[in-house]
C-alpha cells in the first residue's frame, strides 16, 4: 500500500537514508518505511532531500526582504511565515538555466519541513498530541526535569520536531569532521526536494572537477607568472595540502582529548596525482587517464577524497565493497581491470556529451583577469571613486540581487555571442584572451560588479560536481552504444551562489598556494598542459 501525502513530516525520520553533506547543506534521500506498517509515501519516492545546515554559508544572492539569515536566539518563537524558498532554487530558474541546458540540470522544488503543532517521533512511530498550554509542566517542581519538558514542549509548537529528530536519527553516520562544525538549521521553514540523482538500480558516481584551465597571463604578476603559467591551481593546492597534512602528522600529540576539531578547510586528504586538465582535455585517453587518477585517489584515501564518490542502488560504496560495482561481483578480479572497468562505463557520457566542455567554456571565460587582474582592477577602480580605506577585494559591496544576476547573464551571453543554454564548449571563446589582453578601463561601480560577478560565477563553476549514471558493471544495460547514450544520465550540481565575503579569502588563499608551490624548484614543478591554451 502507498499514499501520496506530500506533508513531509508524515514520514517517519527513519524513512529517509542520510546520503552526503558539504559546508553548506546535508542531504537525504527517501527510502520508506522498512516493514508494511507503515505506506510507502510515493510523493518521495526517488527524491532526496537537500537541507540548510547551521552555522550558515553565506550565499551570492539577495533578496529585496532577505530571509537567507535566521536568528541564532534558541527563545526567539517568531516564526517567519514569508521565508522564501531556498536561494538555490530560484538562482536555477532564473540563472542557472540560462546558461546550462535543462537536461544537465536537477530538478528542484521547495517543500515545508515544519511539524504542526504537537506531532513527535519515537524511534518506531509518528505521535499526535493535544497540547493543552502549559497545564503538562505545572505537574514537576524538578528544575531540570522542567527545563527538559519546557524544551521538549517548545519544540512540539515551534514546527522543529521533525527536523530534530531527522537530526537525531542519522547523526552518528555524518563524518566526525563536518559533526564538529555544525548539522541541520532547526529554524529553517522550506528545504529543498530534488531528484535522486544516486538512487535506483545502478551505479553513480559523483565527480568534483574543479579548475579546467590555465590562466590568462596577460595580468599575473612577474614573481608568479611562471608558476602559474606551468602548474594548475588544483595541482599546486594538491602540493600545499598534502604538505599541510604531512606537518600536522609530524606534530600531532598523544593526549587526544587536548586536540581541537578541525577547522574543516581541508578535512578530505587530497586526490594525488589527479589533475583536472587531463579531464576537461578534449583527447579521450586524458580523460581515461583522469579517470584513473581519480579511482587510484579513491582507493588510496579509503574513499576519504573529495573529488570522487561512488554510489551503489542509492548507497555510498567503501573501497572495500568496490565489487559492489559489478552486475554480479566476480570472486577473482584484478585491481587493474576493476578500474579499466570502471572508467569504460563513464568515458561515453564524460566525452560524448557537452557538460565537461561547457563547464571548461564557462570557468574560463568567466575568470579572463585571474584573481590578480581583478585585484588590479578593483584597487584601480577605489583609488579613482574615492574609496579609501576599502582595498580589500569586495569590501562594502551588497550581495548581488536575483535581477542583477540577470542583468550579468544578459551582457556575457551577449559578449560572446551566445544563445541561452547553449551547450558550446571553449572553442568558441579562443578569442576571449585577446579581448582581455588590457586591463579593464572600470569607470562605474556596475563595471566594477560586473567583473565581481563573473569571478564569483567562475567559482561556482569551479566547486560544482558532476553526477554520471551508469548501469552495474556487466549488466546486459552496461554497454552503451553511442547513438543509445542518454545525456540526461550526467547532471550539474551544487550551482549557489558564491559570496562577496569570499572573495578577500580567495585573494589570499591564491598568493598562499602559488607561494608555497613557488618554494620548489623548477625542474620539481608539475607541467599541466592546457589543450585549449
């Protein structure tokens, strides 16, 4: 028996599977109830549920009565009935899908996550009280119990019940580093509910490409030129991190208790020998080889990387499990063939459909300065409209509202000649250096944004991931012929908006990696080769 009740909270906590979360959300995805008990609730079969987490990252959009920040007072019961949908959701109407075709993109919509009033969860059953004020505490002069009991009531009134108890449920399978950092935002009203893009019968594989490119020379400075010039920014951030994690390893102590969590900027060990230029390369045997670069760093950090994970009929798969991607898992299989196999089955949609061009396209043309240009840029541009005091990158600047991003999607598909979703990939911006070989002549602050705005795209583009669905492994479904290749099978995600607050740290972080990977010699340097340069 199923039901198609589209109150979320009618479902139990215990009928969704905590999926994977980054800095910003957590998701979920739903799988029902585990006995006949309980009706399968179809309005969420195949679909996932994306929520905000606490503390907050800030996003690169506002909204003209912006509620994208919540207070942090736990006593505060305003409930805010007008909180708009989740800022990702109208950014991919109203951005994203201008500029990424609709087959590349996942599906969203927002969903109410507030539990009426006097609904609880036990481990094994949803529960409707009648809340009669305050007559239940009156019955205990226990102060803590009361404590206890007022909280607990609270919650039965203030819609978060389900979204605690969701917390509760799936909160020992989050990784110990993101638990320290923070979890679900209790106060949210709306979550975001989205296709399963790792559900289903096969397999799913998640990929974080991150840079695709050398950058414009034309505005480096002399000292970093050259380094720039050889070596991409994921290989020499690949350097810097695991010189980093080297270090910590040196010093580490063996009183644990006197350790402090990580900060979480570089919690995953980074992917070794991976370099995203053999990815976004046009040659297929580079993309092979990236491919194998990326398994090899999978297997390596016992799937602690962050630029490859690996999903089975909905489930993240352990290096350990790794046969799991098989049809039937053989008893006796080589580890080379098992990656051969494994990069066979996502050639065909890595190479033969348009999302890692257009990803290439868009990262490139959108940061045609480097951050170095920009900084020049901007620095000129406060010196000649008096802002003195705000050298900065982005000081003082507002977050961009929906109808200014608009406006920026309308003069860059206007400056390289394109049509909206256009799939072209970066041969038809070969010219886009050339343009860019001066420095910007910025007279207005809508100049001054437009150059911010572009850099902050290019960073959305450079953080996405990729979603490629393929059948198990020696399925009669596994060989896929090229007129049979469905395109909507590889999927864009993790498309907000970046913020104006980010860009100072970028700044830094970018003199901090090139600095330290300038320290090795030259003949020690990675040669990363840019086959649209």
């Amino acid at each position: 028996m199923a039901t198609g009740n589209n109150d979320i909270t009618s479902t139990h906590p215990t009928d969704w599977k905590y999926v994977s979360e980054g800095g910003a959300t957590i998701v979920f995805s739903y799988v029902g109830p585990s006995d006949s008990s309980r009706a399968k609730n179809t309005a969420f079969q195949g679909m996932v549920l994306r929520l905000r987490k606490v503390p907050s990252v800030p996003l690169g959009v506002r909204f003209d009565s912006d509620s994208s920040s919540f207070s942090e007072d736990e006593d505060d019961e305003e409930d805010d009935e007008d909180e708009p949908d989740d800022p990702s959701i109208a950014f991919q109407k109203q951005c994203m899908a201008r500029l990424v075709p609709n087959a590349h993109l996942p599906q969203l919509e927002s969903i109410i996550v507030r539990s009426p009033p006097g609904r609880s969860y036990t481990s094994d059953a949803i529960i409707e009280e009648k809340l009669d004020g305050q007559d239940a505490l009156q019955d205990t002069h226990d102060h803590d119990e009361h404590h206890h009991r007022h909280h607990h009531h609270k919650h039965l009134t203030d819609g978060s019940a389900w979204l605690r108890a969701l917390a509760a449920t799936h909160d020992e399978l989050r990784p110990q580093t993101r638990r320290a950092l923070g979890g679900i935002d209790f106060k949210r009203r709306k979550g975001v509910l989205a296709t399963d893009l790792v559900g289903g019968h096969g397999m799913s594989v998640e990929i974080k490409p991150k840079w695709s490119f050398l950058p414009n020379p034309a505005h480096l400075s002399a000292e970093f030129k050259p380094i720039k010039t050889k070596t991409c920014r994921f290989c020499m951030h690949t350097h810097m991190r695991t010189q980093e994690a080297t270090s910590k390893e040196s010093v580490q102590t063996e009183d644990v208790e006197e350790q402090k969590p990580s900060s979480g900027r570089h919690a995953a060990p980074p992917a070794v020998g991976y370099c995203p230029l053999d990815l976004f390369s046009p040659r297929s045997d580079r993309v092979r080889y990236a491919v194998h670069a990326l398994y090899d760093a999978w297997i390596a950090s016992e799937g602690k990387a962050n630029n490859l994970k690996v999903f089975v009929r909905g489930k993240g798969v352990k290096v350990s499990g790794r046969k799991l991607i098989f049809h039937n898992p053989p008893s006796e299989l080589e580890e080379d063939q098992i990656r051969t196999a494994f990069a066979d089955s996502l050639l065909p949609l890595l190479t033969q459909t348009p999302v890692l061009q257009l990803l290439n396209r868009l990262q490139r043309t959108l940061d045609m300065l480097d951050v170095e240009g920009l900084v020049k840029v901007w620095e000129k541009w406060c010196r000649s409209s008096g802002h003195v005091g705000e050298n900065e990158l982005g000081a003082g600047c507002e977050e961009p509202t929906l109808e200014e991003w608009g406006s920026f999607i309308d003069s860059y598909l206007h400056e390289l000649g394109l049509d909206e979703q256009s799939g072209k990939g970066p041969a038809e911006s070969v010219n886009g250096k050339a343009k860019h070989a001066e420095l910007p002549d910025v007279q207005t602050e809508e100049e001054m944004r437009f150059y911010l705005l572009a850099y902050l795209l290019s960073a959305t583009f450079k953080d996405c991931s990729i979603i490629v669905r393929v059948p198990l492994l020696g399925s009669d479904m596994s060989e896929m012929e090229d007129a049979n290749l469905d395109s909507r099978m590889i999927t864009l995600i993790d498309l907000d908006p970046k913020s104006m607050t980010r860009l100072k740290k970028w700044e830094a972080l970018d003199r901090e990696i090139v600095s330290t990977y300038g320290q090795l010699r030259e003949e020690e340097r990675t040669a990363c080769i840019d086959d649209w340069n």
